[in-house]
C-alpha cells in the first residue's frame, strides 16, 4: 500500500496591531483552527508534482511552474535543500484549504506550511515551528513584498502569539477565553497595495503616522495584559481604540464601519477591522450573552460570511 502523510495548518486572524506590525510595533493574531488547509504527501513513481486543487492548477518537476504557483514551488526548493533531500522526491502532494483567500485569514500561510510540514513529515524529518514559519516567511515575500511576518508565525505556533518584527514570538496566555465573530465584507482585499498605500501616505506624513502607530503599538500592550488577565470588557475597549487608529491610517471602508456598527450596536464588547483592510474581515468580541444577537446583527448588516471562533480554548476546537 503507498504510503500517505496528512498535514495541516489554522487560518488566522489579526487582533491588534496591523500595519504598524509593519512598522516594528507589535501585533497580536491568534489562529482560527476551526478553517484549515491541508497538504497529501503520497507516493507518485513518475515523479513530483504539485496539485493545488482549489485553483485546479498542477506543476510537475522539469516543466516550466504556472506563475500563481512559482512561490510555492520555490518554497519546495527550499524545503527539499533544508530536508538534505538531493533531488525531488517521487510524491505527489495536493493542496487544499478551507481558509478563503484575500481576506486577511491567512491563506496563503497556511497553505505554505502545510505544504512544509506535510513534505517533512513526508520525509520523516519534523521542523520545529521556528523553522517552518522562517521557511514559510521566504514564500510571503512574493505575495506581500515586505510582510511582517506575523502571519507565518502564528500559523505555524497555532496559538495566540505576541508579535514583534525580528524578535522571537511569544504565546499569549489567555486568562478569561472568549469567542471571536469574523464578518466577511464580500470585497477582496490584496494586502501587498493596502500595505504599499500606507507606505506612501507614511513618507508623505511621516510624524502623523509615525504618532498613529506608536498610539497602536501601546493599545497592543494594553491588549495582551487585558487578554492574559481576562479582562474582556477592557480588550474590547481597546480593539474599538484600535479601529479609530485604523481608520485614521486610511485602510476602513463603508462596508467594515457598517459591520462594526452592527456588532457594537447588538452588544459586541469591541469591534474593528482585522488585516489589511479596504476590504476583507471586521471581527468583533462577543460577550458570553450577545452571540445570537451580534450574529443576527452582522448578517442583517450584509456580511457575505460570518464564523465564530474560540480564542484561548483548545485551538483545535
Ligand atoms: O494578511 P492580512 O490581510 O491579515 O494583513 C497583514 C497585516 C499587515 O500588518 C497589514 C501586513 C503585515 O505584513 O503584517
């Protein structure tokens, strides 16, 4: 019988602290366990090949790679030479993912690390996280140009994490766990342009974005010891704090604020966008008695999709 390996990895959302992660300040992301993508390793004699399933687009080794898969096949370049593999191994390895792409979950992430764990455990050869995120991190640079990094590393630790760019991550330990509502705005949102705006605006407007990300940068210290304390009504205070902020940067769009409001006005303890912006998800905090209500009040508010998810309980719930 061939032998088969099954590997897998979270989505994420962004908590705290976008854009100006970008900017040496911290973040705070945790996974969303319950959205996975997921990568077959088995054996395949005539060589390797690549399926991406979701994208019905295949690359076999020694044909030229579909460009929407170059990243990923650079990837298993850098996988198969950290591995000491010699040459492509005879596999074929599909992809799938439940995660939806271009709304700051963290598709892309988590279809390259399953991709890297799938072929070291494939290989008998299981990377820490540190290494997988480093690994995964290089596969980002082509999507996003110049992420933070923050995305890879809480996909790969799969658990609430306190980022800052360049120094090791560390587990958020959640004192009181809650429960996230993620509405989907319907719009795509390509995180490279949104990223490379605030650049421009940065350069423009140096000292005022330089204010707005220091005031996000201390919000986020407030955030980890109000989640590590359990004080939820405080986290999200600082998560509507932290919207303000967003907004000011530029990155909020009518259809977030119009989910936002909703959350708020049907007792959300907090709400604001959560990625890049300019599209994809607004989350909100849900007090323990408001979720039917702020569910109800975000779908009647035209969120294209809405999940709920556990932050601080088992991660694979
Ligand atoms: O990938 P998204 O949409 O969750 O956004 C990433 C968050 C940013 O801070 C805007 C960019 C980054 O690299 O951290």
């Amino acid at each position: 019988m061939s032998r088969v390996t099954i590997a897998e990895a979270p989505g994420k959302v962004i908590l705290l602290g976008e854009h100006a992660v970008v900017y040496g300040r911290p973040a705070i992301a945790a996974p969303v366990s319950q959205l996975r993508a997921r990568a077959w390793v088995e054996e395949a004699p005539a060589g390797f090949e690549l399926v991406a399933a979701d994208v019905g687009l295949t690359y076999s080794w020694g044909e030229p790679a579909p460009e929407a898969l170059r990243p990923l096949v650079a990837l298993l370049k850098a996988t198969w030479e950290r591995l000491g593999l010699g040459q492509p191994p005879a596999v074929r390895l599909t992809l799938r993912s439940q995660i939806p792409i271009a709304r700051g979950l963290g598709s892309g992430a988590a279809l390259a690390t399953a991709l890297v764990r799938g072929m070291a455990e494939y290989a008998g050869v299981p990377l820490p996280p540190e290494e997988i995120s480093h690994l995964v991190y290089e596969a980002e640079r082509f999507y996003h140009g110049n992420p933070s990094g923050i995305d890879n590393t809480v996909v790969a630790y799969e658990q609430p994490v306190y980022f800052v760019r360049g120094q090791r991550p560390r587990p958020v330990r959640v004192g009181a766990p809650f429960e996230l509502a993620i509405a989907d705005t319907g719009v795509p949102s390509s995180t490279r342009e949104v990223v490379d705006e605030v650049r421009l605006a940065w350069e423009r407007e140096r000292e005022r974005y330089e204010r707005l990300f220091d005031q996000i940068g201390a919000l986020v210290e407030r955030g980890r010891r109000a989640m590590e304390s359990g004080d939820l009504p405080e986290l999200g205070r600082i998560m509507d704090a932290n919207h303000e902020r967003l907004v000011e940067l530029g990155v909020s769009l009518p259809a977030l604020e119009g989910l936002i409001r909703a959350a708020r006005g049907a007792g959300a303890l907090g709400a604001k966008l959560s990625g890049a912006g300019r599209g994809g998800n607004a989350i909100a905090l849900l007090a323990p008695d408001s979720r039917q209500a702020v569910g109800a009040a975000l779908e009647s508010a035209g969120a294209a999709r809405l999940i709920l998810t556990p932050v601080g309980r088992s991660e694979r719930e």
